[in-house]
C-alpha cells in the first residue's frame, strides 16, 4: 500500500494575530486573579480578571472594578504591560524580543509583521518595526516627563508612577487612569478639567498614537513636504483633522453651556480626540445630550487609523466609503483621492468591515439592553465603546452582569483584532472558487 503523505500545517498570519491575542489575554487573566494583584489581597472571580485583561489588551478602557483602588502596584504593572503589548501589537513585541535578542527574522515572521501593523510591504519591515519601538520609547518618556510636574505637585513620589501609566495609556489609546481611590472611583481625569497642560499633553498623545506607524514614518521620511506622502498617509491626516475640528465644534456650540469658555473649547476639544478610541473624560458624559452620545457613537464606531494603537473601523475605512458615495453621485466609475484611483476590492472591504462593526455594535447593544433592562442608548453606547476599543461608558459597566460581560468582552477583541482578520483566520486555506458565476443585474435603492 502507498504510504500517506502528511503535510505540516502552518498558522497564517491572520491566525498568529488573533491567537497571540488571546494567549496574552490568558495569561493577564491568571496574573491578575491572583490575590497579591488587589490592594486588599483578595483571589479576582475569573470574568472580572478576564474583562479587566481583554480590556488592556484591547487598549479598550472599559472596566468592572475601580483600577486606582482595587489594583495593587503589581496589578497595575500587570494592566501597564497589557496595554503597550496590545498597543504595539502582540507580533510586533514578539519581534522586537527577537529583534533585540539578535536573531534573525524569518519570512514567515515578516509576513505576520506586515500583517499585524498593516504595512503595504514585506519590504522594509524590520527597519520599520525599529523605527517603531524607537519612536513609542521616545514618545511616551517625552509624555511622563511633561506630565510629572502636575502629578508630582498633586500626588508627591507617586506621581512619578503616575505620570508613565497614563502617558502609555493615552499613547496607546488605553483610557486607563489610577486616579480613583475608595471614596472617589472611576474619576478618569475628571479632577483636571482646567489643567491645560495635562489636557493638551495627553491629546497630543492620543492623536500620535492613534494616526498610525505607518503615518510616523511618512511624516518623518518626507517632513513637511505633504505632496510626497503615500495616499493612505493624506487621508488619515485630512480625515482625522476633519473628525477632530467637527465635533469640537458642535460640542462647544450644542453642548458644555454651563462651563466659562475656556473650560468649555478646552472641553469640546478633548471629548472630539479622546472619543476617537482613547477612553479618557474630562467632564460627566452621561450629562451631555442625547444628540452628542450619538455623535459620540459614531465617532467611536470610526476609531483610529490602520497601523496604530487605536481600534474601531478604522479612519480610511470611513472616508473610502465617503470618497466611494461621492463617486457615485457624480457618476463617476472609479472614487478616487488625491489625484489617486483606489482599487474595487478596497472599496469592497471597507463595505463589509463597516457592515461587520455596525452588525456586532447593534446587536450587542441590544443584547444587553434586553438582558439589563436598561434603555438602548445607554447599552448602544457602551457597546460602541467595547467594539471601538475606546473605554468611555456611561456608568453602567460595572453593575452589567456576568452576560453582558462577556458581550462587551467578545467585542473588544474583535474590534482590536479585527474582525475581518477573524474572518481571513476562519476562512484562510479553504478552497476559493475562481470560477465566474452568470451575470444577472439586481436594483438597489
């Protein structure tokens, strides 16, 4: 008889990414139930470990127990590195290990690099990844330093361990703080509305990391010479200027009353940045209108740029779409930007990722709004937040039971891996049908 011929099955990138995810994910889980992680050494229940370890991974924010009170200093050093492993990307510490261990970097490895930070090629790659590690080091130190004098005059020596928690929490989109205590919890940086240096440092920080390497490395190979950028580069800077500047504005004009002007630009300004994927509030957002929760939601839905710390559909996803119904209405056959065409299966993709996060934001804000009994905004919201990897909730978080946990938890990972990289990790191998089927036209709208 001939013998069985047994090939060895390799994971593909897709299946690196969300499975490097989820091992992080676990072994934050069993850290932090461990009882010298609580200030009150106390054994964490398993889903409140699991939520609190999927949301740092995540970069997400959201939380079920107080992290400045409940959390030790070995529980919030846990958290920390959760945070810029999921910021950076689970393959992309694994690489920089290997990187700084001097071993060589196989092709496989840079195939799940390109997949994991979304470069447009192999090509370059270590160099980029360098590139980096470099510039998060350098960011986030230049970020603790101009936060530590505000910190330090407010919490003495411990705001040094303060200043470098939230630098890498807002560099990294986290929306995680340590300000809240057993009498004051889940504060986020409501304590310094006014303080313009801690407001403007932390946006800034919020913007650098949410636009992308990729976009680092254009603007720091090409400077100011705009003309020069990749496509993808002037999109993400356009549309994020765009969705920060609109909001603000409306926010200032429609919201805020009660607060002198300064207080209030500076207010309408950083709940526009921070909404985008960072989690960090300056003021009570459950007293803002209905009408700014639901821009909110949208702009929560919309998250970061590809590449980058951030979460949610993602900055291009949107304006392709954009650019796509504009073409439309002009009757022109291909959308383009920029003096640029962009390709069908582009347009294609943004479609269904748009439709995948909208399917999963909607569906599990109702979920939990028929399992809580409580009214559908409030549960669209903190859905939108959990699927955006943002963190900004209304308060209800907390009292969810343990179902819609593990709702807001399934979607804060698929909104940080991706849910069409879950898609391509399920569906990768699987036997394509190149074969055209016959054409039959069907009308829409």
């Amino acid at each position: 008889m001939p013998k069985k011929i047994y090939t060895k099955k390799h994971l593909t990138s897709f299946q690196l990414i969300i499975l490097g995810f989820a091992g992080v994910i676990l072994l934050g889980t069993i850290l932090l139930m461990l009882p010298v992680s609580t200030s009150n050494k106390v054994l964490t229940p398993f889903h409140e470990a699991l939520f609190t370890a999927t949301s740092a991974v995540c970069v997400t924010g959201l939380v079920v127990k107080d992290t400045g009170s409940y959390w030790s200093m070995f529980g919030q050093m846990v958290i920390l590195i959760l945070i810029q492993i999921g910021g950076l990307g689970v393959v992309t510490v694994a690489a920089s290990v290997s990187l700084l261990s001097g071993k060589r970097i196989s092709l496989m490895q840079r195939s799940t690099m390109q997949s994991a930070i979304s470069a447009p090629k192999v090509g370059g790659i270590v160099r980029l990844t360098q590139f980096i590690l470099k510039g998060t080091l350098l960011i986030e130190t230049v970020g603790a330093i101009l936060l530590l004098p505000v910190f330090l005059s407010d919490y003495g020596l411990n705001g040094c361990w303060m200043a470098v928690f939230h630098s890498v929490s807002a560099f990294c989109n986290a929306g995680f703080d340590i300000l809240g205590t057993a009498d004051s919890t889940f504060p986020s940086l409501m304590k310094y509305p006014e303080n313009v240096l801690i407001n403007v440092v932390i946006m800034l920080l919020i913007i650098i990391g949410g636009i992308g390497f990729l976009t680092w490395d254009d603007i720091y190979m090409n400077k100011m010479k705009f003309k020069r950028y990749r496509m993808q580069s002037k999109i993400i800077l356009m549309t994020t200027i765009c969705l920060i500047l609109l909001p603000a504005i409306f926010f200032f004009i429609y919201d805020l009353k009660n607060l002198p002007v300064g207080e209030r630009l500076l207010a309408a300004t950083f709940q526009s940045v921070t909404t985008r994927t960072a989690g960090f509030n300056t003021i009570n957002i459950s007293e803002m209108s209905e009408v700014s929760k639901a821009i909110m939601i949208l702009l929560m839905l919309i998250g970061g740029s590809p590449g980058s710390t951030a979460g949610g559909m993602k900055t291009t996803t949107f304006t392709v779409l954009i650019l796509n119904a504009i073409a439309t209405f002009q009757s022109q056959e291909n959308a383009g930007a920029f003096g640029r065409r962009l390709e069908h299966p582009v347009i294609k993709n943004a479609a269904t990722i748009a439709m995948l996060y909208f399917t999963l934001f909607f569906c599990g804000g109702i979920a939990i709004s028929i399992h809580e009994g409580l009214p559908l905004l409030d549960c669209l919201y903190e859905a939108a937040s959990a699927v955006g990897t943002v963190g900004l909730t209304l308060g209800i978080t907390p009292d969810l039971h343990v179902f819609s946990q593990i709702v807001l938890i399934i979607l804060m990972y698929l909104g940080r891996v991706g849910s069409l990289t879950l898609i391509y990790a399920v569906f990768s191998g699987r036997n394509k049908r190149n074969a055209k089927l016959p054409l039959e036209k069907i009308t829409v709208g």
